[in-house]
C-alpha cells in the first residue's frame, strides 16, 4: 500500500504488545486457524493493531467493522422496500457479512454484542455461508471472513458457544516499563503530526514484515508435522483437559504457521508450545476469563510430564500367587499349562 493513502498508524511501530502482534500475523499466514480474540484493558493498540492489519496482506483486504447497534437486516442483508414497491420484484441488499466476505470482520466489545447477532456470527463462522430468511424469500451466500474481537473483560464474558469458535485468544495490557511509554507517545504525537511522512518512516519495516507473512504464507503448505509431535500437542490438549478437537487442530494449524513465519519446513515442540499459548488458554475449564492466561510455567509443567517414562506398574501381593501361563505351543519343559508358586 503506497504510503501517500495510508493513514492507519503503521502495524511495525506499535510499542510492545508482542503476543498481540504475533497472533494477528500468525492468523494472516493461516486463516483457517479461525480468527483472534483479543482482551484486555482499554487504551492497548487493540483497534489500532487490527486496522493496521490490511496493509501487511496485500491485495484488496479490508477491515469490516461491525457495530453494537448494527440490526440483524445490516448484518445479514434486507430486501429492497422501494425497489418492491415500485416495481413488484424483490430485490435482496447484501449485508456485512456479504461485504466481509474475503476479508477481515472486526468487532470491537464483542462481548456486548446482542445474542441474536451473535447467533449469525455463529453460523457464519461455522460453516462459511449466510442464510437468509426474509418475506418468503430464502437464499444464502459465501461468508468467508477471519474474525477479529476484542473486548474489556471486566464489561461482561463471551457465551462458550462463541468463545470457542475463536482459534486463538491473546491478552494485552499497558506497560509499566517508564521508556516503553516514553517511545509510544513520541511516535504517536510524530503520526498526529505528520502521518504521511511517519509513514514513510516506517515503510521499510512494513514492507519486511508484509513479505515475512506472505512468504510463510506460501511455505505452509510443505510445513510438515512428525508423528512424536503431533502425540505431544495432543498431550498437551489431554493434559489441560480441552473438551472437542477443536483444540488440537487449531494447535496443528497454528504450529504450523510459527514454523512457517520462521522460514522452517518442519515443526518443532517448541512450535507446538507457542501455539498453546494461544489456543489453550480460553479453552480451559474455569469461569469465563478468570485469570484467563497461561503461564509458561503451567506449560513447562505438562510439558514435562509428558516426558515423564511411565513407571512400571507395582502389584501388592498379600499372599503366595499363582501366575498361569497359556500357550498355543508346548512350552520348553512339555508343559501346555505351567503352575508356579510366588
């Protein structure tokens, strides 16, 4: 995208937010990993990190936003009154899904979002098409969109329905780090002042990462995963007790694009748990976002365990035990049946 008609705060300058950043680009490599959720307090570049997603995909991707206050007939689409009354004939107006299909839809405080809209996001996410229903009139649609949420724990939970259609979820807060702050507001207060030429400060760093997440992009069909790896994530799924399989693919996929986004053909443990790190976490059994994260020291633990040899199992024995031993074949001794005493 030519610097001269951007105007979104440029993706590469936001000051930390590393998670944040690494879950959108590994989504941009792989968008079958389903989308991100991003929560956290306000104020933390969640909006300004997601409409600067666009210019590092090429192409004619876009961000769709969809509002609270957007009625059903927005979202899905509507007959055309006028068209109806004038000439007889029903003419169907697309929605938003329509217009995110290709792209990306964006919902911010998605967790106040009406049920009824959030039933539609469902099926739409689910299976790729809109269904409408309207005046008799029955028809679908392609809406084929990455779902992008973010959301202020602290104004209301997810229903789990939706929750999981997330492939990953990633938490942000502000940093308490004095010179962070310091190097976020000068580079906001250079963007407000001259956007442009901020801009084309930062191009060269844009155009390095939009070509790191278009090359892992094309790399990630010949990424391939060894049978011990895939046992281990779905280790780690067992191990956290993750209901479905939703969770184990998502980790496969996601895997997947890290090893991409490094330039490597193959995917590592290490892969696998920068992965659980995003797909684990709003999958697990607890209160909607009650300390929602996952440490690296909870991961290091059932990673170990996963290591762990099993030990040989241990019989109490009360008394004097017979072991029979049966055998197609005679045994050495001439014995089809041997009796020992313990």
């Amino acid at each position: 995208m030519p610097a001269s008609t951007q105007r979104n705060y440029p993706f590469s300058a936001i000051v930390g937010q590393e998670d944040m950043k690494l879950a959108l680009s590994l989504i941009s490599v792989q968008p079958a990993i389903g989308g991100v959720l991003i929560y956290g307090e306000r104020g933390t570049a969640k909006t300004t990190a997601v409409r600067a997603l666009p210019a590092l995909l090429g192409g004619e991707t876009r961000v769709i936003e969809l509002p609270l206050n957007a009625s059903e007939d927005r979202v899905v689409g509507t007959l055309q009154l006028g068209t109806l009354m004038k000439s007889g004939e029903r003419e169907f107006v697309p929605g938003l899904m329509a217009e995110a299909n290709g792209h990306i839809l964006y919902v911010d405080e998605i967790n106040l979002l009406e049920d009824s809209i959030v039933d539609l996001l469902l099926d739409a996410a689910a299976t790729g098409v809109c269904r409408v229903e309207r005046e008799g009139m029955s028809l679908r649609y392609p809406a084929k969109f990455v779902l992008i949420g973010t959301m202020n724990p602290e104004e209301g939970t997810l229903r789990p329905q939706l929750l999981d259609r997330f492939g990953l979820s990633v938490k942000v807060s502000g940093s308490l780090n004095k010179e962070e702050r310091l190097t976020l507001i000068r580079r906001h207060t250079a963007f407000e002042n001259d956007p442009e030429a901020f801009v084309r400060e930062w191009q060269e760093q844009e155009n390095l990462l939009a070509q790191r997440i278009q090359k892992a992009a094309k790399l990630y069909a010949d990424v391939f995963v060894p049978d011990d790896i895939i046992e281990f994530a779905t280790g780690l799924c067992v191990e956290f007790e993750v209901d479905g399989y939703r969770g184990d693919i998502t980790m496969m996929r996601t895997a997947r694009a890290a090893a991409a986004l490094e330039g490597r053909t193959e995917v590592t443990e290490e892969d696998v748990l920068l992965a659980a790190r995003f797909v684990l976490p709003h999958r697990l059994k607890k209160l909607p976002f009650e300390d929602m994260g996952m440490t690296d020291k909870m991961l290091e633990k059932a990673a170990t365990a996963l290591h762990k040899e099993p030990e040989p199992e241990q019989v109490a024995v009360a008394g004097p035990v017979a072991l029979v031993v049966e055998a197609d074949e005679p045994a050495d001794d001439g014995g089809a049946d041997v009796a020992k005493k313990g």
